[in-house]
C-alpha cells in the first residue's frame, strides 16, 4: 500500500509540474515587467533640451556657444515626444525651419534606444532620471573619435 502511496504521489507531481507552470517564475517576470513598464512610463510625455555639457566642460544653456531658444527667427531646439505605445517623435527647430523625425523607443534600465522610421541604426542614449520633471542624457558616438555629449531635458508643453 505505500508503494501506490508513493507511486501516486510521483505521478501527481511530475503531472502537475508539466501542465502548471512555476510560481516562482510566474513572480519574477511580473516584477521585472513591472519595474521596466514603471522607468518606461516616467519617460512617455513631451521633453525640451534645455543645457548641454561636453566632456570635461560645464553645463550650459547652450550647444557649441548657440543658446537654446524654443520658437521664432532665432529658434534653436529640441524637443523630443513620447508615447506609451513606443513611438516618438524629434523635433528640431533651426531658426524658422522645423524637422520632424518620428519612429520607435525603448527604455531597458538606463539605456534608452531609438529607431527612426527609414533607418537601420539604432540611436542609443543612457539616461538618469533626476526628477519627475527632468532627465539627463549621455550620448556616446561609438563610430567616431566624438567622446560624447551630455544633455539635460525638462518636461516640456510642445509650442
């Protein structure tokens, strides 16, 4: 009788094993998933460059001595839009002239990738949350001699 105990007892659990998948598993994906979609959701809404640093230099309210302005004759921007559903749009402002790139993005930790519509390459930033309302970015040009730029964004209201 206690070898059908047993007998019974293994044939449940390697039953229950196959068709039921680990508790354990079903825990770790859920946290996981939960902390990537909490950093991804920080980043979804409008941003606007607002300073930027080169390696070994302090921050400025401008790129290469050109103060950012946000509209008008002497427009010199960026803003970059967010949504939930991973799309993104850049938009670029050069005096009166405006660019508008749009395509996919992704936040894993810190590293932030985007993918324009049309491209192949994968634009790749690390970025740090300072608060709600502002993010810095590091961007590293890895093909060229270029050691990187350092850039800080604030929630923005596109004009």
């Amino acid at each position: 009788m206690r070898l059908g105990y047993w007998a019974v007892t293994i044939y449940m659990s390697c039953a229950m094993s196959l068709f039921l998948p680990p508790i354990y598993a079903q825990e770790g994906r859920s946290d996981q998933k939960t902390s990537q979609e909490k950093e991804s959701s920080q980043l979804v809404g409008a941003w606007e460059i607002y300073q930027t640093k080169e390696p070994g230099k302090p921050y400025l309210q401008s790129y290469k001595g050109r103060p950012f302005v946000s509209k008008g004759p002497n427009a010199f921007t960026l803003f970059l839009e967010y949504k939930s559903d991973g799309k993104f749009r850049r938009i670029s402002r050069i005096g009166d002239a405006q660019t508008v790139e749009e395509g996919s993005w992704r936040l894993n930790g810190h590293e932030l990738r985007h993918k324009r519509n049309g491209s192949y390459v994968e634009e790749i930033m690390y970025l740090r949350f300072d608060n709600k309302d502002q993010y810095t970015s590091t961007e590293v040009f890895e093909e060229t001699g270029d050691p990187g730029l350092f850039a800080k964004f604030r929630r923005s209201q596109i004009q």
